[in-house]
C-alpha cells in the first residue's frame, strides 16, 4: 500500500514537474526569425503594400502610411529597387540589415542612398524597430526631403543660324524684353534636404536646360550691321529679307529712348518712293520728262525750292527722282494726285498699320489735309508725314521683291502668340514697282548717292528731313539682291553726308 502511494507521488511531481517546464519553455518561444521578418519587410516595401509593411513593425506610427504615400508622390517616385546586406545579430534580441536601394524619380531620375533596418523581440515576436529614418537616413530628428524649382534662367536669344548674336550688336534693347516671352515655362528642380538649424543640402539637380529661341537676325548681317554704326552716335540700321520679310539685322544706337521699330519721323526725300508710285500709278513712266525749276509753287500756294536751289531744266521722271527734284514731285503731285490718292498708296505700303513683329513697332502715317501747302510738304517727306527706321525698311524691301510683306523678328507662330496676326502680304503692280527698281537705281547710278563707293547691284533713295531748330536727319533706303536696309541718323545731316557712307561699311562689311 505504502509502495502504491509513493508510485502516484512520483508520478504527481513528474506531472507538476512537466507542466512547469512547459510553461517555462512556451514562455521563452520567439516567433519567426530576424532574418524572415526583414526579408518580408523588404518584399512589401518593393511591392510599396504599406500596410504589409506596418504588420512586421513594432507599434508603427499613426502616420507611417502617410509618410510612405507623402514622400513617394511629393518626389514623384516611379519605383524602388532595395538591395538588402546579411543580417547581423546586435545581441540575443536585436539584429540589424544594412541595406542599399535606389528611387527613381520621374523628374531626376535615379536617386540611390543607403540605410539601416533595425529588428527586435517584441511580444515573442520579430518586428521592424522603425523609425523615420528607415526610409532615409537624412529624415532623422524631423528631417525633410523636398523638390524644390529651381529658378528660370532667362532664355537664350540667338541668330537664325543657332549662333550667338554678335557682341555689342545694338539689338539688345529689343531682345532683352523679349526673354521672358520664352523663359516663362522653362524651370528646373531640385531634391534639398532640410534639416533644422541646418543649411538646405540639395542632393539631386536637374538645371533649367537652356531654352534657346532662334529669331530672324543672320549673324554675319547683324554682325556687319553694328559695326557700320561704331563710332555713330544717334543711328540705326534695319535689314530685312524681301522674300519672307525676316528681319536680318536690327542694330540701334538712337539716343535718349527713341526706337527705330516703334518710334517714326519725318522720312524726308525717302517718302519719294511711295509719291512715285502713287504718280506711276496715275499713268506716268520713268522716261516722261518733267521740269526740275530751282524752285516752284503751287497755284496760291507756298514755294517749294532745291537742294542748293538745283536747277535742272527739263529731265525724265527717273532723273528727277534720282536727283530729289522737289520741285518736280510737287508740280506733279498737286496736279495729278488727291490727298485720297497718296494716303490709299500709302497704305498699300505699309503706312498707318501697326507691325506684328514680336517686339512691336508700327510703320508710318500721314494725315488727310485739304491744304495745298501742307500737301506739297507732304510729297517732299515733311509737313504730317512720319515712318519708322523699320517701315522705310520695307518699302525698300517691296520695291525689290514686288510684295510688301509684314516685317518680322521672330517665327510666324511666335509672332502671332507674342504681337497677335499680322497685316497679310500686299502685291503690288509690276509695272510700278519695276519703274521703281530702274528710278531707285538710277539713284546711285548718277543721282545723289552715286560716287559714294557703293557695291554694284545697289539701289536706294536718299532722304534729308529738316527739323526745325536742329540740324536735319540723314536717311539712305536701298536694297541688293535678296537683302534690303534702311539707314536712319537722327539729327545726323543730309541723307548723302550722313546715312549712305554707314551703308557703305555695312555692305561692304557683308
């Protein structure tokens, strides 16, 4: 009986014994392993399952969606590549992954950095000991990662030929403004890193990249162009295409603020050029001969006088022209023309429009007058009649290609997006503008430009506007071949003295 007795204490203490080492293995039983939990950390973090990431982490934030979401579509991560190194035990609970990865940013492409992956027991369990700095070390103690713009630089204006435009080409008054037309949508970005008490850190940089616009200047025309105003004070020069109307050069010295695209003055003997075509148009030709008097007056009306008070008998039309017979274009103009007549010609070419050029500008005007002084003024580019450097520009221009065309700096589409629609082409009749083109050369031929050393295939006008109280402006308007120019010298001088010789040095600079 005692035997039995001792055999279910044993047993009972077996008993007892057993279930109290269970209990003490069960409670020291760790789930998983560092090395599963990381691996499965990582997975969902390429799959970017944030949620499958916050179950492996020990008590995540109530923002860790958030920063994960907030960081990807504020740096416009498209993917993540993670390349995770071996798993190193820090002690009986705790490991660690020192891991490599790479973000590819749609706007700067890849981003790589490195990282640590802390693991710990927690609850019987291996977590991920997160903090922010898991997803990059540089968020560590309220650290911020942003894309930043970086700001435009301005847009680069160049020739037609994708050069740079010349130095000191006298353009800059006129391209300078324009820069912004086209830096507007240009920027660049930038990933800075801000930490507090700290400087920003940029840690990617996609420059702004250079916006170059081409406009319609020719660098060797542009180049010849400013050259010819060195040493010039109070000048400018406009060289335009007459087969596309580009403007191929723009070189600018006027002074105290005035623009030789925007702003007009009197064109003197150079508005010739449309009373002669206003006079062709009425029937006339370049051999009908005409009176050139020393001086002439309209019936009740004021007297006209020369140059020099020339006097030159009889000559042809062409002559006339070629010498700035004053007198003959007002007898011819007060009888043959009505102030309609010349303002309608006028127009035709150009006057009393504006000028979509993609800087602006406007051509020309002259008033309606019933006064036959004011009239004879008219005809000989003085009395209401005014024209731009840029509008004389393209009556020389229409005389050598038989169409006055819209002047333009920039491309057609950029002109219309900068200045709006411009005025169509005109055709103008053959017969006039070839009367024109044997007048015009009859000009430096052995009229008043002639002897001057001008390059063979020109031909031009010469104009002399008084100004009252100062000394008068000197203009010379021509073209050869495909290329046609006016030079303007403000209170300069004569259009002989003062405008032809810069057309010289530029043509021959050419």
């Amino acid at each position: 009986m005692r035997r039995r007795r001792l055999i279910v204490l044993v047993i009972a203490i077996v008993a007892i014994s057993g279930a109290g080492l269970f209990a003490f293995l069960a409670a020291g039983h760790v789930k998983g392993s560092a090395a599963r939990t990381a691996a499965g950390y990582f997975d969902a973090w390429r799959k970017g399952d944030v949620v499958g990431m916050a179950l492996l982490v020990d008590r995540p934030p109530a923002d860790f969606y958030d920063r994960h979401r907030s960081l990807s579509e504020e740096l416009h991560v498209k993917s993540i590549e993670l390349t995770p190194g071996p798993v190193r035990s820090t002690g009986e609970e705790s490991a660690e992954v020192r891991f490599s990865g790479v973000r590819e940013l749609t706007d700067l492409g890849s981003w790589p950095f490195d990282s640590l992956l802390r693991l710990g027991v927690r609850d019987r369990a291996w977590r991920v000991l997160w903090t922010p700095e898991t997803l990059h070390p540089l968020l560590k103690d309220g650290g911020t990662l942003e894309l930043e713009e970086v700001e435009a630089s301005a847009a680069e204006l160049v020739t037609s030929e994708g050069d740079k435009i010349p130095n000191d080409s006298y353009a800059d008054a006129y391209l300078n403004p324009l820069k912004p037309e086209f830096a507007a949508a240009n920027h660049g970005l930038e990933l800075v890193a801000k930490s507090p008490g700290q400087p920003d850190k940029a840690l990617l940089t996609r420059l702004p990249k250079a916006n170059v616009e081409r406009t319609t200047l020719s660098r060797q025309v542009q180049a010849a162009a400013a050259r010819a105003l060195d040493g010039v004070a109070n000048s400018s020069i406009v060289v335009v295409r007459p087969s596309t109307g580009e403007i191929l050069a723009l070189a600018d010295r006027l002074e105290d603020n005035f623009s030789a695209v925007r702003d007009a003055f009197p064109p003197g003997s150079t508005f010739k050029t449309i009373v002669a075509a206003a006079l062709l148009e009425k029937g006339m030709s370049p051999a009908d001969e005409v009176g050139c008097p020393a001086s002439y007056a309209p019936p009740f009306s004021a007297l006209i006088s020369n140059d020099g008070d020339a006097e030159r008998g009889t000559v042809t039309f062409a002559d006339a022209f070629a010498y700035s017979c004053n007198t003959t274009f007002v007898e011819q103009a007060t009888t043959r023309l009505t102030m309609e007549d010349l303002r309608r010609t006028a127009a035709r070419w150009g006057f009393d429009r504006p000028m979509a050029t993609g800087v602006g500008g406007r051509c020309g005007s002259i008033q309606q007058t019933d006064n036959t002084d004011m009239f004879s003024l008219n005809v000989i580019g003085q009395g209401t009649v005014v024209a731009t450097p840029l509008c004389m520009a393209t009556v020389a221009a229409a005389v050598q290609s038989g169409t006055w065309r819209s002047p333009r700096l920039l491309s057609k589409e950029d002109v219309r997006r900068v200045d709006g629609e411009p005025f169509p082409d005109v055709r103008l009749e053959e017969g006039v503008v070839g009367a024109l083109r044997e007048m015009m050369a009859a000009v430096v031929d052995h009229g008043t430009a002639s002897g001057s050393g001008l390059p063979a295939g020109v031909a031009g006008k010469t104009g002399t506007a008084e100004v009252e109280g100062r000394t008068s402006h000197g203009w010379f308007i021509g073209y050869r071949d495909d290329l046609a120019f006016c030079v303007f010298v403000r209170n300069g001088g004569s259009g002989r003295s003062a405008a032809v010789p810069i057309a010289v040095r530029f043509l021959n600079g050419l």
